[in-house]
C-alpha cells in the first residue's frame, strides 16, 4: 500500500497536508486499458506501463471476441502474469493526478476514504452509461455486445399461460403410445413411456403452447386440442401479463464508455458519453495482421475483415471508430507503428488548477 507523505516539494508542486489526513492509491488491473495516460502525465514520473503486448495475450486467451488468435492467446494462457502498471513507492507523491486522469478508474486516489472524483476540487471526465428502464425491453442484445461483460439484464418473462390458452387431452384408450407426438413436440411438453405394461403419456400444461402440432400429427387421432386464442381470439388474455419486466444493471468498475450498448440497443434506451473524441486510423502498408492491437482492445473496435475463403490470408486489420474510446493501448501495442489515434476532444469538470490543465491539455492531440 502507498501511504501518505506529509510534505512534498518538486519542481511542479509545493504540497503541504494535514498530517492526520490519510492518502491511499489503489490499482485495479483488470479494469485498466494499458494506454498509458498514467504514464505519461505523472509529474514525478513514478509510474510504468510494463509488457502491454505481452499481457494482452495472457487477458485475451481467458476470452477471445474476433481476433482470429485463438491459438496463438492459448500458448500464451499462462506465459504473462504481471499487472499493467507498476508504480515506484519511493517516486509517488499521491498527488492523484494518475487517478483523476484516468478514463476508467483503474487508478483511484482516497483522501479519508473518499475518491477525488467525488471531491469537486478535483477534475473528472464527463463520461457516462446508462440504461434507461423505462425505454429498455429486456432483449439483451447490450449484455450480449459488451466486451467487458460490465452489463447484466434481469428480466421476468411473462407465464405461458398468460400469452395463451387452450385445452388439451388423449384418449388413453385410443392413444398407442408411438411416441410422435413427444417427439415432435416444439415445447417439449409431452412425455410418452413405451414400455409394454407400463405404457402412460403426459402433457405438461405448463409448458404446452397449444400449436396443435401432436393433434396433427397423431396417427390414430387420439390427442383433442384446441387453441382458444387462435379460434377465438385474445378475449381472455390479459395484455398487461404479457408484458416482459425486469432490471438493467452496469458495472462502473468494468465499463470503459465504448458504447456498444446503445450502438445495438433498439429502442434507444442506452446512453454513453466517452471521456475522448477523436479518430483512428491504420495505415494498411505498415500492418502485418499480427493482431496484437486487437488483443489489447477491450473495446472490440479492432477486428480482422471477414475472411473471403478458406486459406486467405488477412492482410490487415479493420477498425470501428464508432466503438473506440481513443485510449491509445493499440498504437502502443503495434510494433510497427501502423495505428494512430488522435483525441480532438477531452470532455471535463472545470478546473482552476494551472498543473491539472496542463496535464489534461497533454492528452489532447
């Protein structure tokens, strides 16, 4: 743990604090994005990106998206166990600027307990993600997109029973138990036991949809079922049962804004807000396909093309602005220079601070 220094002065800082005041940073390695803004802004030069490439390959054999490395991710499953970030103890003045820099909170300063983003003297993105309950309808396809896995969607469906009735039964003494009906049976509602002397069926109601399809397909017509919605209309049904609820849930320690969510929401219902703008370009002379950007995104903005056939070999990787955060992790990853990302906008609170300004005006390209 880092502790606390009472005084520190530095060619950019002359700090004094109340020696009962208690300063803690911690790091959370799987959240952090291994781009390197830590890095590159500490004044004191007391932070470290160590083998991003490297520990790309050890993260991405736990869950490969479309890298097209799977084999590769697998030899290096239990090569790389080192965290992204190393931090010199003897270097660090727990100014927080680390922690207020960055994007996703993998780096988090406490005064008394309290992080600096909740303390208004200290600076924070403008970024957010949200889901909005009342427009969300449960389909997951959010969940389902998420490269982080930062978003989970309870939902309740509604009763069978509640969407549609009917009445089903079989003449025992006509049925032969041939066992058609439970094997076509899409709802898997009907059990048949074929044993001689033992012979029985059953339809579980709870599960049947009352398609009519073992009345059809019954070979001595010994199954009577009716559909009552089909015949008769929805005059039973209560339209409010019907209805799909449930809860829409992000994790903040695993979301990192790429905005998948509300890219594949069809109802509008989730909303991001990225900390950076900007753009993302490859330079396709100078990639290799070697595919270490897109092991390092965790934004799944980095892909190959899909192959045309069988052997081709992929020349180059694409990349989805739309999805990318401007972190910078795949132009560090790229041993051959190929990726430039450039961030035009870096959206934060006011600050009066000339030392913050400055650092957050580095950022920007």
């Amino acid at each position: 743990m880092i502790r606390n220094l009472k005084e520190v002065q530095d060619n950019n800082f002359d700090i004094t604090r109340d020696a009962e005041e208690v300063r803690k940073l911690s790091f959370n390695d799987p959240t952090c994005l291994g781009c390197g803004i830590c890095e590159s802004t500490c004044p004191v030069e007391a932070i470290t990106i160590n083998a991003v490439a490297a520990d790309a390959r050890k993260r991405v054999s736990n869950k490969v998206y479309f890298s097209g490395h799977e084999k590769i991710a697998q030899n290096f499953k239990d090569e790389f166990d080192a965290q992204r970030v190393s931090i010199d103890e003897s270097k660090c003045v727990l100014c927080g600027m680390c922690s207020g820099l960055c994007p996703v909170d993998a780096l988090v300063l406490t005064i008394d307990g309290v992080p600096i983003k909740e303390i208004d003297a200290y600076p924070h993105y403008n970024a957010f993600s949200e889901i909005d309950d009342d427009e969300c309808i449960y389909c997951k396809r959010c969940e389902i997109a998420c490269p982080r896995d930062a978003i989970v969607i309870e939902r309740v469906l509604p009763n069978r029973a509640d969407l549609v009735t009917g009445e089903i039964e079989v003449n025992d003494e006509e049925c032969i138990y041939c066992g058609i009906c439970e094997e076509l049976c899409p709802a898997e509602a009907i059990v048949v036991d074929k044993e001689t002397g033992k012979e029985s069926i059953e339809i579980d109601t709870d599960k049947c949809v009352y398609c009519l399809v073992c009345k059809k397909s019954c070979p001595v017509n010994a199954i009577k079922a009716l559909c009552r919605a089909c015949s008769y209309g929805e005059y039973d049904l209560d339209p409010a049962k019907a209805v799909v609820t449930g809860n829409s849930i992000i994790d903040p320690d695993l979301c990192v804004y790429c905005g998948w969510c509300e890219g594949v929401c069809p109802t509008d219902a989730a909303k991001v807000k990225k900390p950076f703008e900007g753009s993302i370009e490859i330079d396709d002379e100078k990639c290799q396909a070697c595919g270490a950007c897109v092991d390092i995104c965790q934004c799944n903005a980095l892909a190959f093309p899909i192959s045309p056939g069988p052997g081709s070999r992929m020349e180059h990787v694409v990349a989805n602005g739309d999805f990318c955060v401007k972190c910078k992790a795949c132009a560090k990853a790229c041993p051959n220079g190929a990726i430039t990302v450039t961030r035009t906008e870096v959206d934060h609170t006011p600050i009066s601070s000339t030392t913050w300004k400055e650092a957050l005006d580095a950022i920007k390209d």
